[in-house]
C-alpha cells in the first residue's frame, strides 16, 4: 500500500543571483513499512525534498509537483496538519533539535500534550514508555535529566521517542547517524529498524552514507542534481547499479579499490543550481555519454520494480 | 635498519579538570606507543573521545604532555622550543578536516600559500609567485586560482589548497586530522588519489586520523586502533583487515556489510 | 550609491549623509557660516536675544552673536571632540585587549585588573574629576574622557582575540611555525579590529555628549569658542521664552548623535550579519 506519492517534484527558491533550482524533477514512491533510501551527496536537493514534504521549505521558495499525496492527502496543501501529527522530522544533530534549558521530561511532555491530551500522570508514564521503547535505560531517571548530560546517541534516541509521542506513522529522517560515532550510529539505525517492524512505521531516510543504505534500507532512490536518477531495491542498487552516476558514485567508494591502488574518481562538477539543464544532468561527466545526451532529456527505462533514467541502453559497459 | 621519522613511546595527555576541588580527569591519551617508518603511511581510527586527536595535537605541540617522549628524525622533539621549534615545525606538514575553517577567510589564496614561505625567510618576490604556482599545480589546481579567496571554491579545491599549502616547505611528514570527513565521496576519492600520488612523487610519510576505517584501510600501510586513550589493536592494515583481533574492530568494520557488497577482491 | 544603499540601508545612507554634511560644514565653517566673526565669538550687543527672522535664521544669543554661525562653528569642536575620544581610547584600549587575550598568563590578570579599576568608577564622575584636574579647555576634556573609555574597548579586543585564538586557521599558522608576532598582526588584529571600529563608529554619538556634558558643566572649551554643550548652558538663562538660545545647539547634539548612532547600528547588522556567516 503506498503511502507517499510524489512525482515532478520541484522546489525554486528566490536569490539574488536568481532564482535557485533546489529540486528540479524528484519522483518517490514510498509504501507503508518501507524505510527508503533517498541517496546524493551535497547539492542534489535530498534535504530540501524532506523539507518540502513537511512544508518546511524557506520563505518565497515555490514547490510545484504533478502527484504529492500522502495517505492520499494532497501534501500542497495539508503538509502543515501533517507536520508534527503524521510525520515528524528527526534531524542531523541532537544537540540542536533538543532544548538546552529544558528537561527531557519537560520536552516530552510538551510534545504529548499537544498530541494525546491526557492526564499528567498518563503523560508522564507514557513519556517513560516511549523513552524505554527506544532503548534507553533509566528512562524513568531521565525525565529529569538535560540534554546536555546525556551522550549523541541518548540525544537521538530522545528525539526518536519525541517522534513517536507525536503518534506520527511517517519518520523522515535526515542524516541522522552523521554526527554520531560509527557505533553509536549503527544501533541508532538498528532501533529504528525495530521501531519499523514493531509498530508499522514508514521511513524516509535521506543520507549520502552508503553503509546506511546498506544497513537499514529496503528500497532507495538516488538524487543528482536535484533529479531522482534512479530508483530500486536497495540491495540492487547497492550491488547492480544501473544509472552510469549510481555507478560512479558506488566506484569512487574506498572499498570499491584495492588497497593502496587510485580510487575511481568522478571527474568535474555537479552543475550550477541557478542554471536549466539541457539533455542529461550527468552527461558533462558521464563515462558513457553519448552526443544524444547533451539535448535530449534521457528515458526512464524500466526493469521490474527497478528505474532508471539513461539513454544508454543496459547491457553497455 | 633505518631509524623511523617519528616515534611516540608512553605518551600520557591529559587535560587539566575545570575548578579548584574537581577530580583528576582520566588521561586522554593513556601510554600510547607508536612507530612511523619514513615513507610509510599510518592510520589511525577511532570514535569521538578515543583521544585519536589530543595524540595528533600532541604530536603537533598543540597541546602539553604530562609524560612520554616524541622523537621526530632522530631528535627528542618535546625538548625542542622557541626559534628551533618553529624551524623544525617546517619539517611537518598539517592537513585539519575543514578547509573553510583553516585557511584565512581573509586572505587570498596566494597570501595564504605564502605565509609558510614567509616564515621559513623566502623573499616575496617572481620567484616565490612562481613556487606557489608550482604547489598549486601539484595539488591538481591552475595557478589563476592565486588571487581568489577561500569562501569561492568548492569542498574539495579548499582542501587542495590545503593540502598545497602544507606541502610548501617540502615537509618530510604529513599529518592529517580527518581530511575527507567534511567531503563527499566523490570528492574524498580525489582527495586519496591525490594524497597516494603525493606521496609517491615526493616520499612523504603520513599520519592520518579518522573515525572512517575505510578510508584509512585504503590508504595506511599500518593501523592504529585507539578507544578510550588506549590503543586497542596495531599492525599491519591487511592482516588487521584480513584477521581482526579485537571484537571493537570487529564492530567498527562491521558496520554496512548487510549486502555483502563491495567486498575486495 | 546603491551599493552604499545596500550596504547601509535607506538609514543608515541618510544618517552617513547627515554626518558628511555636519563634516563639511565643520571643516568649510568660515565660508558656510553667514556670520564667521560672529561664529567665532565677536559680540554683537545691539541684536542681543532676538528672535529667528530672515538676517539671523536661528536667532541670536545673549551677545548677540549669530546662532546658526555659532552652531556651524561648534560643528568643529564637537566632531573633533567625538572623534578623538574615540580614536584616542581605541589607541590605548585595542593593543591593551590584544596583548591581554594573546599572551593571557600573568599579562592578561594584570592588564585585566588595571582595566577593572577604571572600570569601577562611574564613567562620567570619573571624566568630571579628571577634566576638573587637568583644567579647562578642549584637548583636557578629550583626554579625560578618553582615560574613562579605553576601559570597553580593551575588553571587547580581548574577548574577540579569546575567540580568534582558538580559530582553526590560527592554529594552523602557528603548527607551521609562523612566528607569534606575525600571527598576532597578520591574524588577529584584522579579525579583532573589525568589531572594534563597528563599535566605535556607534560610540561617537555618546563620546559627542559626553564632551558636550563636559563644556555644559563649564569643564571643556574656553568662551568665546563656539560649543554646543557650552551654548546649551548659556542659553538656560532665557529659557523658555528665548528658547533659540539652547533649543538650536540642543537638537543640533541630538541629530548628530542619533545620526552616529543610526550609522553604527546599520554597521552592526551587516557585521552580525557577516560574522553569522563565518561561523
């Protein structure tokens, strides 16, 4: 049953060099208790595609699509009941998205309240409840506690719990292992993958990390320059990538090469936000180009449940 | 047997606790011994608070040590000070994690490439514009980048600099602290392939931090794991890889290998 | 002009424009001024404390002088006044910061301490008391004043050159080995000073005033130099019904001083605005 529905997805956001292409083109097709992969590296337009889904996007920004329904709502116009109610947001850094001067019980509390109005003493054992769920130990000693006393992954876990307070079934969830150690980070995701299967929730997870990929999502769709470029299982993509960008990208990896041997690096840059682009997004730096690709916008090619846009038919090197 | 470029033996850091009445604060860095053979490439990984850092701004005299010796091409190097201290600084090169953070926003690119010279005693001049150009060209980067200030290039032509700019005084030693981490992946492969081709050309040592084992297992010809101030695990980065000892490492290697994908052939 | 428009603001562009105007009428007052002798002190007893009208457009004191001459002339006294506060108390109270925050240790506790002292004394009682001893006349209310204000700025040096010290870039010219004097010059004082003269630029308005209070108490210039505090004082007498007398000089401060202040907070917004990007 799909959940979230986006297609042409575009977000121009006014500067005064011009207006910027933050989004151009992103399609996502998301089913309930899928956690999906939204994969790119800087500039691709990941963040800014969550943003526009919570309708969080900066003043004067324009966001324009031909399908952007969720749960069969039209996002354009009811992202902001939604925001907070069916999805929430957890973000980069802990720190920041937690109130210094504010206990954690306190916090939690503001957020039930607004969500589930029930007595103080519901509210404070269902704040427990939530803080246990995520794994965090104590959880009754925590109420107490600020956020500064407790370490990256404790912060995370609480914004996880504030999360599901809000009873939201959507977690968009941005980076959120970036600032955190490599180990603290993979239970992270190990508890949202529980919290998946536990209670039906669905997963939007925007990273640039392929070992979270790997890790924790079932589908993904690779952004480039603001466009979606290709879209599969995250295992096919992982092992089969087919986009010749999604190639490029899983080669520069340092694993990809023996040791001490020169990684494949992708030549050039990603092009400028304020200017449209003719033909393929990648073509400048495509190993496979071909002069079509300069003008022609590329196909989206079809294999199964797996998409991907490229003149280049598959089969070629 | 040549004597190696930098040697650390016992080294204690330990930060002095805030407050009249607080208790002594566990050693950052806790007896750590460590041997770079010149030419050779080491790497060190661990997680946030493994003292991976304080080890590295030890070995820059960034910050003091309570015990421990450092010996840097033969010489005691923490009894080094003043005037010969800041000669022999010219001998190592430092790479921090964002390019943005440690180059001057203020100055150019050419004022930025000069100070180094500046220090040693070179005189400004055709000579030193035309050295600058050469650095620069080394780093993968065309010489009318000179006049151009940090804040208009991009992640990856920041770092160059960065990297050129440590390399002005022909350092025999090059130490980086997480150089890749703030870069995209795209960008990061240039960065090594830079970095190994570097240090081909001109026979450089490097000592590498990261928290990206990855990275590091690419790259170092030796492997440092530190946890906690203490070194867990070291030696050679293909049997480390092949065979690790230590469950941590386990974990820090664990991690994304759900899909089997990207195993070295 | 537009550039300065979208540097300042339509404020702050008008306020740099009041100021300029208030600079050249300062420095061009024997030429501007209808009555230059008059400006400069020479009675006129037969037009003694008349009204504004068409021969003296904002009247005349109590010695009949012209008080539009008058204003213009002490223009000259007043912004030099400001300005040399300012500039002699950046003087001593930028390299004092500087040295305290670079070298820290037992410099810094005791530049720190010094700086308290002064700092503890009500700023205009302690200028009273230093003017009243130097004595009268223009540049001894300056000095005094100065003496009273380097204090701020000597802690804003410091507590900028706190932050900068620890900046990356800094650190990374010392592990090169750059010698301490040259990161201290090349370095920090471009990224201390900056702050310094935004803050500056505001305190002119004040430094104004408080030379103002000064000649007001009867502490600053010698008669018959023109000064406004020292015209607002005299004009008391007469007030309200000659109310020329101190309302010309008096608004004349307050534009000036509101104009410095106006410049200064449009400076701070594009210097906040510039620093929230650096960070």
């Amino acid at each position: 049953m799909t959940l979230l529905e986006v297609q042409g997805l575009s977000v121009t956001i006014p500067s005064p060099a011009g207006p910027v292409q933050a989004v151009r083109s992103v399609d996502l097709c998301i089913a309930k208790g899928e956690i999906h992969g939204l994969i790119g590296e800087s500039g691709c337009g990941k963040t800014m595609t969550g943003m526009a889904l919570l309708g969080l996007t900066p003043a004067g920004a324009q966001v324009a699509a031909q399908v952007f329904a969720f749960d069969g709502m039209n996002l354009s116009t009811s992202a902001i009941n939604l925001r907070g109610r069916r999805i929430a947001l957890i973000s980069q850094d802990p720190a920041a998205a937690l109130n210094p001067v504010l206990t954690i019980g306190r916090q939690m509390d503001d957020v039930l309240r607004t969500h589930s109005p029930h007595p103080k003493m519901d509210r404070r054992a269902g704040a427990v409840a939530l803080l246990a769920a995520t794994g965090l130990p104590d959880a009754d000693k925590l109420m107490t506690c600020y956020p500064h006393q407790l370490s990256g992954g404790m912060q995370q876990r609480v914004v996880i719990a504030q999360a599901l307070a809000t009873g939201a079934d959507f977690l968009i969830a941005d980076e959120p292992t970036t600032a955190l150690d490599v180990t603290v980070g993979a239970q992270v995701l190990a508890l949202l993958r529980q919290l998946v299967a536990d209670r039906g929730l669905t997963v939007l997870m925007i990273t640039h990390d392929m070992d979270v990929v790997a890790a924790v999502c079932d589908r993904a769709t690779v952004l480039y320059a603001g466009l979606s470029v290709e879209t599969g299982l995250a295992s096919a993509i992982l092992t089969r990538p087919r986009h010749p960008y999604a190639k490029a990208l899983l080669a520069a990896l340092p694993d990809a090469a023996p040791h001490g041997q020169r990684l494949a690096a992708i030549d050039g840059q990603i092009p400028p936000s304020t200017k449209p682009i003719s033909g393929c997004a990648f073509a400048p730096r495509c190993p496979a180009v071909m002069t079509l690709c300069h003008t022609v916008p590329p196909p989206a090619r079809v294999q199964g449940d797996h998409l991907w846009a490229c003149h280049v038919a598959e089969g070629a090197p | 047997m040549t004597t190696p470029l930098l040697t650390v033996h016992e080294l204690v850091v330990r930060y002095k606790p805030r407050g009249l009445f607080a208790t002594p604060s566990k050693p950052a860095v806790d007896r750590v011994n460590l041997s770079l053979p010149a030419g050779s490439t080491l790497g060190i990984v661990g997680e946030s608070g493994s003292g991976k850092s304080s080890l590295l701004r030890a070995v820059l005299r960034l910050v003091p040590v309570e015990s421990g010796g450092i010996t840097l091409d033969g010489q005691d190097w923490l009894a080094t000070h003043g005037p010969d201290l800041r000669r022999a600084r010219h001998s190592i090169g430092f790479v921090a994690q964002n390019p943005f953070l440690s180059l001057s926003p203020r100055l150019t690119i050419a004022q930025i490439l000069a100070e180094p010279l500046l220090a040693r005693g070179d005189k400004p001049g055709a000579a030193m514009q035309d050295h600058m150009a050469l650095l620069l060209f080394r780093c993968g980067l065309p010489p009318d980048f000179l006049p151009r200030r940090a804040r208009e290039l991009s992640g990856g032509q920041a770092q160059r600099v960065a990297i050129a700019r440590a390399l002005a005084l022909s350092p025999r030693l090059l130490v980086l602290d997480e150089p890749t981490s703030a870069l995209d992946v795209s960008v990061q492969a240039q960065i090594l392939n830079l970095l190994m081709d570097l240090k081909a050309d001109f026979g450089l040592s490097l000592l590498f931090v990261t928290h990206n084992l990855k990275v590091v297992a690419h790259l170092a010809d030796q492997l440092m794991v530190m946890r906690h101030g203490c070194v867990v695990e070291a030696g050679a980065t293909q049997r480390i890889m092949a065979a690790p000892e230590q469950s941590y490492t386990r974990e820090l290697m664990g991690f994304g290998q759900r899909f089997g994908q990207n195993t070295k052939p | 002009m537009s550039a300065l428009v979208r540097r300042l603001g339509y404020g702050g562009t008008l306020c740099l424009a009041v100021i300029v105007s208030f600079a050249l009428l300062a420095l061009f007052a024997p030429w501007l001024a209808p009555y230059p002798d008059q400006g400069m002190g020479t009675p006129n007893v037969i037009a003694k404390l008349k009204p504004p009208s068409a021969d003296f457009w904002l009247g005349t004191d109590h010695l009949g002088r012209d008080v539009l001459s008058r204003v213009i002339f002490g223009a000259r006294v007043s912004m030099s006044a400001g300005l040399l506060i300012v500039a002699f108390s950046l003087l001593i109270g930028l390299p004092i910061g500087l040295l305290a925050g670079y070298f820290g240790g037992w410099a810094d506790e005791a530049l720190m301490r010094v700086t308290d002292v002064f700092l503890a004394f009500p700023a205009l009682l302690l200028a009273v008391l230093l003017a009243a001893a130097l004595g009268p006349g223009l540049l001894n209310s300056i000095v005094a004043v100065a003496v009273t204000w380097w204090p701020w700025y000597a802690r804003m040096a410091r507590a900028e050159v706190l932050v900068l010290r620890g900046q990356p870039y800094v650190e990374a010219a010392s592990v090169m080995g750059v010698s301490q004097g040259r990161i201290l010059i090349r370095h920090i004082l471009p990224g201390a000073a900056r702050p310094l003269l935004v803050q500056a630029a505001l305190d002119v308005g004040p430094a104004l005033l408080t030379a103002s209070s000064l000649s007001f108490l009867g502490l600053g210039v010698l008669p018959p130099t023109a000064d406004w505090g020292k015209m607002v004082d005299e004009g008391r007498k007469f007030f309200p019904d000659r109310w020329w007398v101190s309302a010309a000089p008096g608004i004349t401060i307050f534009l000036l001083a509101l104009a410095f202040s106006v410049l200064g907070d449009a400076l701070r917004d594009r210097e906040g605005g510039k620093r929230r990007d650096a960070a």
